[in-house]
C-alpha cells in the first residue's frame, strides 16, 4: 500500500455515541435478554464459521449497520450466510433486536440462526479474525467526522484498509456507500493511494442487491446524492 496520504494513525479507542435517548423498558429487555443471545462470542475469533447455528456457506460482516435494515435484509435473502453485524449505538442495536423477536418474548422467542452481532469496536473484530476469513464485506454511510482534523477517526483509514484486507478472501468485495461530500472524497484519496483492492469509481444509483437504509432515504429526502463504491480484494 502507497503512503501518499497524510492522515495519523487511527486511534485506539472508539469515539462517538453510544447512546441517544433513554432506553425505554422494551429496549433494556433487549439488551439484556436478546442481544447475549446473538452476541458474536469472543471464542469463535479463530474460527468465526463455529458461531452460527450451521456450518455458513460463506461469511460476511458489516461495520456500523445503523438501525439494521440492510443488516436483516441480507440475512433473509441468504439464509446459507453466516452474517456478523457490527454495531455499538444502543439505539442501533435496538432498533435490529426488535425486529427479530416480540414483545415480552425477547428471552424465548427464537433468534436468527445465521445472524450474529458484534456490539463493540469493529477494529476490535478486525484485529482478531483470521487471515482470509471473510467473503464480503459492507460500510453503509459512516460517521463522516468531516472535520480535517478528524480524518483520523474515519472508518475509511489506511490502517483499517489494511486489517479489512487481511481479513477478505481475494477477490472478496468490499461494498462502501456515502452521502457526505467530504467523506467521498476522502474515500476516493485513500483507496486511490492503496494497492490491496482494485477501485472503479463510484456509481451514482444504489447497485441490484444492495438493500436500502434508512440513512440512504434520509440522504435523498435532504437532497445528497449518495456514492456507491464496490472494491475487490487483490
């Protein structure tokens, strides 16, 4: 990878909310009951495959799934997938977790047999799977920290570029989309100055199979115009 981009390195810890309003006595019984229930374990690090219900076929992760849309919809249209979904708002992690069991049920109801989430820093995951490990990766709209002096705290960073790359089988792809001006072109200077993936530019309409958030339909709502980006692990 070319060092052609003048950022520090990527900070050891996690900034950002962890929490936005008050849980409500629905979310708390989901966090306490549900989520252990799907909590990827730390004793399938070496061998993610032994996390899910069922040997998976292949197995995917995404950073940051937001209020878990596309999360969940990529796990009902592939059912043979062992899906890890990275998450660390408790909102966020809410707003999946209901939509997984019932109410007053979220200790018994069944839970999703190849869907497991990962509720603390991704870099975390990143560090610790094995080489070559995953088959597909996804980072829906990001946190853009647009501020330059916060280019550092932005998912898109050499330094993850490389743990995301160690990680992905070749010829695995990398799926990003943004709204946020800077952060597009800050993707496009990062991955414009590395050698693991093969880039193409941007496309301007969300690719098929691609599930849409919540987040793209407030973009378009506002009037941004997301970018869709697909990188192929050398």
């Amino acid at each position: 990878m070319t060092a052609s981009v003048d950022v520090k390195a990527s900070p050891d810890r996690l900034y950002g909310r962890h929490r936005g309003h008050p849980l409500r006595p629905r979310q708390q019984r989901l966090l306490d009951l549900t989520l252990p229930r799907l909590r990827f374990p730390p004793s399938a690090m070496t061998d993610p495959a032994s996390a899910f219900a069922h040997p998976p076929r292949e197995i995917w992760l995404e950073v940051g799934f937001g209020s878990g849309e596309h999360s969940l919809a990529q796990n009902r249209a592939h059912p043979d997938v062992g899906y890890i979904a990275c998450e660390v708002f408790e909102n966020g992690l809410c707003s999946l977790l209901s939509r997984l069991v019932p109410d007053d049920q979220e200790g018994d109801a069944p839970i999703p047999d190849m869907l497991r989430i990962w509720d603390e820093d991704a870099r975390i995951l990143l560090r610790e799977l094995p080489d070559a490990s995953i088959d597909r990766a996804f980072l829906m709209f990001p946190d853009p920290w647009p501020k330059a002096r916060h280019a550092k705290r932005r998912f898109i960073h050499p330094d993850t570029v490389r743990m995301m790359a160690r990680i992905l089988k070749p010829g695995a792809i990398w799926q990003v989309a943004s709204d946020d001006p800077t952060y597009q072109a800050w993707v496009e200077e990062v991955m414009g100055a590395q050698t693991l993936f093969r880039t193409a530019p941007p496309v301007l309409e969300r690719p098929e199979g691609w599930p849409p958030t919540r987040y793209e339909t407030k973009a378009l709502k506002a009037g941004r115009q997301p970018f869709y980006w697909t990188f192929v692990r050398n």
